[in-house]
C-alpha cells in the first residue's frame, strides 16, 4: 500500500504540479478577500484595522529573509571549495 500511496505523491508532483501551484495561489487569494470581510474584535496594533497588512508583512519578512540567507549568510556556510588552493 505504501509503494501505490508514493507513487500518487510522485504523480502529484510530476504530473500534476501546476494544478496545485493554482489551487495555492487561489487559496491565498482567498484568505486575503476574507480578511476584507472578517475582521478582529479590537486591533491589538496599530496596524491591524488595514486589511491585508499581515499577508503583507509576512510577504515582505519571508523576502527579507530568503534575501538574507542567500547573500549574507549562505557565503559563510558554504565555504571554499576543497580543490581551490589560493
């Protein structure tokens, strides 16, 4: 049973990928409408009464942060390569 339950997830994966990159897409634009919709009882900040202002923020934080793994840090971790002898 677990080779045919791979199999589905290497089909979903190959096959299928850009019916689930879709079906995200449209789920997170979903949630970001409701948000126009939904609001909290009271705004803890400031900021909270916008609409849209925490997928915004999280949108620039994971930016931020890929940014800084690939530039700043990742040269640190990777290092120089064995056969380079400078």
């Amino acid at each position: 049973m677990s080779n045919k339950f791979g199999n589905w997830f290497e089909t979903q994966r190959t096959k299928n990928l850009g019916f689930w990159k879709i079906l995200f897409a449209v789920f997170l634009v979903v949630l970001v409408v409701l948000n126009f919709f939904i609001h909290p009882h009271e705004a803890e900040y400031h900021y909270d009464i916008y609409p849209g202002f925490w997928e915004a923020f999280a949108l620039i934080c994971s930016v931020a942060m890929v940014f800084l793994m690939k530039v700043l840090i990742q040269p640190f971790l990777v290092g120089p390569e064995e056969g380079d002898d400078i």
